[in-house]
C-alpha cells in the first residue's frame, strides 16, 4: 500500500435480482463494513411490461381497464378504481351512490386480504413460517368472500366506468357479515401473535427505522409513512367515493403505543389496525348503502360513444393498501383510446425510503426491513425503448426522464 493511502474498508454486495427474500425481481447494491448497511443502491425495471403503452394502444378505454386490473395481483381493485375515477372526471360521468359504496367495500375487502397477506410474508422472512401458515389460512377467509361476493379471487372485473358491474343483493349480506364477524373474533388472536411474541418483537423492534422527519422528506406514503407518524391518507384528506361520508381517520402506531419509533414493528401496528378499520368501513357500508342504479349508462355502445366524444384531464388518487395510487388520464375528442394514460403507484415513491430504512441494519436484517414496505415490482418498474428499425435497447434514467419533462414543458408552453 502506497503512503497516504487508506485501506478500503467497505464492500457492495448484490441482493437480488433472484433472491430467496425477494418475491418479486430487484435488485438491492449493499455496501456493507463488517455485518452493517452502510449505503444501498436500488436498480428495477426487471419486470417492465410497457402495461402504458398497451393501455394507450386498446381499442377502447374499456378494454384499458381490464389491463389495469393486472398491473398488480393484489392491488387489483385499486388501479382500475384509480383509472375509473380519471376517466369519469375527464368525461364529466356521474356515478350512482350505490355504486360508489359497493366500490369502497371492494377496496376496503382488498385492503384486508393485501395486509393480511403482508402480514404472511413478514413472517416468512423472520423466519417464522409457522405464523406465515396461520396468517395466510386466516386470509383465505376474505378470499372466499371475494369469491362469492364478486365472482372470482383475483381479477374482478367489477368496475366500469360510471359505476360497477356487479349489485350486492341482500341474500349476499349474511355471508359478509359471517366474515366480519370471524375477522373480529380472530383480531385479538392476530394482535398477541404479531404485537406481543418475543421473537417477532426481537426481530422487529428497533429494526428498518424511517423517521418522520425522513418519511415526510422521502415522501413515503401508506402504512409505511404513517407508522412512521405522518398522518396521511387519501381517504382521510381528500376523501373519494363515497368514503365522503365515512370519516375515514389516519392509523398511526401512537394509537397502540403511544410513542411513534417508525420501524418494523410500528408498520405492523399499523397494518393490523387497518384490517380492523376496514372491517368497520365495510359494515358501514353495508349498513348506510342506499338503493338505485349501479351503472350511470348500462349500454356499452352509448358508454363508448360518451367516452369517445369526451375531451379532457382526469386524475384518479386512491389509498391503495401499499398508500397512495396515482392514474392521469386524458382524453380527445374523436379518439377511440386514451391520449394518455400514466400511473404512480405507491412502491415507486416508498423505495425512495428504503436507503435511510436500511442505514446501519445488520445484513440479517434487511430482508425484513425491505419487505416491510411491502414492495411491489410489478406496479413499479419504469421505462425501457426498443428502436423497432434497429432493435436497439435503452434505459431511460432519471436525468433522461427529466430531460424529457424539461422538454414537453417547454413544448406546451409554446
């Protein structure tokens, strides 16, 4: 070693892309001294599928939302809710009361199964896959009412632009309410497991902690910025379908513990909380719902000739379960498809957090401290150009990105 020189003592370590703790494709650079995080470097875009352009390329914006049902698994009724929403904006629709409850209680019954499933995963990767089991049997609960309520486990269909697709009759009601009442009587049971267990508790206490002073400077949205004590919701500041009437009310882990760490075991708090709270929501619903239509034109050919005639900008903002989901839309007079369609899902703001999350973790810690976000790839990965002439490939990064939003700026200004 010359004179003057210091011996490196840090080294970068790749997690993913393929990864036991991973369930889906990224790929986190780890520089690490010793066993402790120093600094991560996050790479995506393992899993694009252009859904956009496929979006802006349908035959009609219908058929764009059935695409966006499959942007993401889970988050299957919070995309097409998001896009329905800018649409109707853009096209000045009106959707029908009944309508507007019977889509809060489809989102509030994905709400429960996405956390719960979380809650499964969390437990995987502490290792305590006995609880993993237990949790996603417990899950199977809301699945089946899915099922039954809507048609199928998954993918739903039940939004349509200017309401849904599907009424709740009331020979469905006293299957919902059996489910509300099971997911009341397993509540406590859940919150001993995952609150009071000394090994979840040793695992996660102290362990990925954001801040609130980080995750209001990140922006982290959903249950990761509120267990770190911001006290955001959409369904709370600016509240949408029919959550208006329900006086929806941020869930911080104050609420349990009365002090806000924002690590691991606070996102816990706050996700098991939630699952109570959208249990409530959805009996409320249920109980408040008022007759009427369920569709504001029941005839697809007059549906698609409103939405072709229509000319406009919407956005749709929805409390996902992973936090705020954000669709742009816009609309041209005589165009069969959306000029434009754009979606920001809630992965793509929190992994801004996961640097500061991870910061001085031990290496057996970030599989938790990662997953804690519940990160989705799927509703994330950004843009990649094929040259169709050529079939080169390019990766537009963030000063690309920027660069171009410079430049459309500049373009409509003139």
């Amino acid at each position: 070693m010359a004179a003057g020189e210091t011996q490196k003592t840090t080294y970068t370590i790749p997690v993913g892309p393929i990864h036991p703790a991973l369930k889906e494709p990224i790929q986190l650079m780890l520089e690490i001294e010793g066993e402790r995080v120093v600094d991560t470097d996050i790479l995506v875009g393992q899993v694009h599928r252009s859904i956009e352009w496929l979006g802006m390329n349908r035959n009609n914006p219908v058929q764009t939302l059935y695409l966006a049902e499959r942007i993401c698994g889970i988050c299957n009724i919070c995309h097409p809710f998001c896009l329905a929403i800018g649409v109707e904006q853009a096209a000045s629709m009106i959707v029908p009361e009944r309508a507007e409850y019977i889509r809060v209680i489809a989102a509030e019954m994905e709400r429960i199964h996405s956390h719960i499933l979380w809650a499964g995963v969390a437990a995987h990767e502490i290792g305590f896959d006995t609880v993993f089991y237990l949790t996603w049997r417990v899950r199977e609960e809301i699945m089946d009412l899915i099922e039954y309520v809507f048609g199928n486990r998954i993918t739903k269909a039940v939004l349509q632009f200017g309401g849904v697709r599907r009424d709740i009759t009331a020979e469905q009601l006293p299957r919902i309410r059996q489910s509300l009442d099971y997911y009341r009587s397993i509540f406590e049971h859940l919150r001993r497991i995952f609150l009071e267990d000394k090994t979840v508790r040793m695992r996660t206490r102290n362990v990925g902690v954001l801040t609130t002073e980080d995750a209001l400077k990140l922006l982290a949205v959903g249950p990761t910025g509120r267990a770190s004590g911001v006290p955001k919701d959409v369904r709370q500041d600016q509240p949408y379908s029919a959550y208006a009437d329900l006086n929806v009310k941020a869930i911080t882990p104050d609420l349990v513990t009365g002090t806000v760490v924002g690590d691991v075991y606070d996102r816990i708090i706050v996700r098991l909380l939630e699952i109570k709270q959208s249990v409530e929501i959805i009996e409320e619903c249920i109980d408040r719902m008022p007759s009427g239509p369920i569709m504001s034109e029941t005839k697809m050919p007059r549906l698609l000739r409103m939405l072709t005639d229509a000319a406009g900008e919407g956005i749709g903002r929805v409390e996902a379960p992973r936090g705020e989901d954000i669709h742009y839309v816009r609309l041209e007079a005589g165009s069969e498809t959306l000029a434009t369609w754009k979606v920001r899902a809630p992965t793509y703001v929190n992994l801004l957090a996961v640097p500061a999350i991870l910061k001085d973790m031990q290496i057996a810690d970030v599989p938790i401290a990662f997953a804690s976000i519940d990160p989705c790839q799927s509703c994330t990965n950004r843009v990649v150009v094929t040259d169709r002439a050529t079939g080169r490939r390019s990766v537009l990064g963030y000063e690309d990105l920027h660069r171009l939003s410079v430049e459309k700026t500049r373009e409509m200004l003139r």
